[in-house]
C-alpha cells in the first residue's frame, strides 16, 4: 500500500468536529481498500502468505467502513424485539436454532469475503 499509516492520520487529527473526522476515515478506508483490490488484482499475483494477510486487512477495513457508514446513518427506530422466545415444539427448536447459526456463519463469511 502507498501510503503510510502517519500519511493517513494526519487528515484525522486536523479535521474539526466528529463527522468530519468520520468522513476523513471513510474515504481513507476506501482508498485503502482500493489499493487491496488493485494489489490482489496485480501481475504478479500475490503470494499466499501475502494474500492471507491481504484477507485479513481487507477484513478488517470492511468493518471499519461499515462503522463510519453506521456513524452517518440516521437512527433506526428502537422496538424491543424478544427474538429469545423457545419454540414448544423440539423440532421447531431445531429449525430455528439452525436459521440463526445459517445466519451466523453467513456473515462471517460475508466479513471474510470483504462484504462481497
């Protein structure tokens, strides 16, 4: 990647006010990502040790990208959910603790995946 972690702190430190300093790390996580896509797209090919890593850091500015977009997004309303509730019936049980590990499993790989 070309720019160096000072490089891109520097814009943070001097921007005023909350959403300006969210702004400032949504468009660096952007062109961070960028950057990961262009690097994984490159003749020569990564290698796999160097892919992992790629993975990892791709991964983990996906989260950070989704947290300045939640930062910006309005308020959902808040409605009390009891989604807890056990089923009577065992098989039911069964069925929903299956959807919601499905559900589990699913974003994680969505995480890994780099929300692809």
């Amino acid at each position: 990647m070309n720019a160096s972690l000072e490089q891109l702190a520097e814009p943070v430190a001097q921007a005023s006010g909350t959403s300006a300093a969210v702004s400032k790390v949504h468009d660096m996580t952007v062109q961070l990502i960028d950057q990961l896509h262009a690097r994984m797209a490159a003749d020569p090919p990564p290698t796999p040790e160097e892919a992992e890593r790629m993975a990892r850091a791709g991964a983990g500015l996906t989260r950070t990208l989704r947290e300045t977009m939640r930062h910006d997004a309005p308020p959902a309303p808040h409605e009390p959910v009891d989604d807890n509730t056990i089923p009577r019936d065992l098989d039911e049980l069964r069925r929903e603790l299956s959807r919601r590990l499905a559900a589990l499993v699913a974003e994680q790989s969505a995480e890994i995946s780099g929300g692809a």
